[in-house]
C-alpha cells in the first residue's frame, strides 16, 4: 500500500514540474480543462493523498508476518 503512495506522490509532484515547464503527462491532460486552479488543486491532492497514505498505510513486512501468524495459528488449531 506504501508503493501506492509513493506513485501518487511522485506523479503529483513529476505534474507539477511538468506544468511549470509548459508540458504535462499525457494521461493528466484532463486536469487542467476545468481551469488552472482546480488543476493544480488536483496536483497538490494528489501529493497529500500519496504522502497520507504512506504515513498511514501498516508496514508490508509487518502486516505479511502478522498473517503468517494467523494463518499458522489457525493450521495448528
């Protein structure tokens, strides 16, 4: 879940830089037909949403060990 964040992040950022210079990801061009603003609204939330989720997101070795346990624990049973 982790690497989902750190794509979003990079993809709003790598936007941003893209847009300063007069060019944009040709799957981001619908950003900007309703307007500027709400173009780099949608790159700035694309930035938080990615950072948020790499904050909040569990740690993949710790959420894959913790189902090995359980599906250990419940073999044994």
């Amino acid at each position: 879940m982790k690497k989902l964040g750190v794509y979003l992040a990079i993809f709003g950022l790598g936007s941003i830089l893209l847009n300063l210079i007069g060019r944009e990801f040709i799957i981001m061009m619908w950003i900007d037909l309703w307007g500027p603003e709400v173009g780099w609204l949608i790159r700035i939330g694309m930035i938080v949403a990615g950072g948020a989720i790499m904050i909040l997101a569990p740690a993949e070795a710790a959420a894959s060990s913790s189902t090995s346990s359980e599906d250990a624990a419940a073999s044994d049973g």
